[in-house]
C-alpha cells in the first residue's frame, strides 16, 4: 500500500463562486486553505480566478468559464449611462465603486477622458475609456 497524498489544484471561492485563488495541495490539506467562509473545489489546472468562476447554483459546484460582460451605455453632458449591466456588477471609478442596480448613472464634475472598470464574478472584466462634456 503507497503513502503517496495525490497532489490537487483547488479553486477557493465563496458563497457568491468568486474565486479567491488557485492553490496546488495535498488532497488531504484541501480544507486547511480555506479561511471560515470559504469554500474549495478540485478543478484543472487551467482554471482561474481572472477567467472562471465557481457556479455554485448546481449542487455539484463546477468551474464555469466567465463570458464578456458587453456594456451598453450612453453619453448625455457629463453623465454616462449603463443600460445592461448585470446586477452585482461593480462600476469603479477614480477609487469609488458603485453597485449595479438596473438604473447605473456615473456623473462627473468636469469634462474629460475617464476610465470606469467593470467587473461580476460571472463575468470578465472590462475597462472601458469615456469622454464626458
């Protein structure tokens, strides 16, 4: 009989299947990663935090590749407009974030090139640049 502990990749996520981050370990130190709250699933090698996440409406918790998100937005004076965004995703600008909601407005106070980062745990990311003003 071997001693031999299987090596395993674990995708570390929590209830919403955020991935948190990829480890390699023991099969029976899986549960020491984990930090309370946290959750762990085998997956292959080629999954990551930056393109899966964790669907974890299926009771078996598969790694699920995320898709684009595809922004729709409008330009009106200094207000840009999101009009299919996903509920959740987070809209980052100049170090402020605002949750989606279905009614997503982002106001500046001065004409310029801004950048606004988007991001869902079942979506890419994405960083778009827009004019105001």
């Amino acid at each position: 009989m071997s001693d031999h502990i299987r090596e395993i990749v674990i995708a570390i996520y929590d209830d919403s299947g955020e991935i948190s981050s990829i480890r390699r370990c023991g099969e029976n130190q899986a549960d020491m990663q984990c930090s309370p709250g946290e959750l762990w699933v085998e997956v292959d090698k080629n999954v990551s935090d930056e393109t899966h996440y964790i669907d974890v409406s299926t009771s078996s918790h598969q790694p699920t590749p995320r898709e684009p998100i595809y922004p729709s937005y409008s330009v009106d004076g200094l207000a840009v407009t999101f009009s299919s965004l996903p509920i959740g995703a987070v809209i980052g600008v100049a170090g402020q974030e605002l949750i989606a909601d279905g009614d997503d407005e982002v106001e500046f106070d001065v004409p310029g090139t801004y950048r606004i980062a988007l991001s869902h745990p079942r979506y890419l990311g994405e960083t778009l640049e827009v004019t105001v003003g």
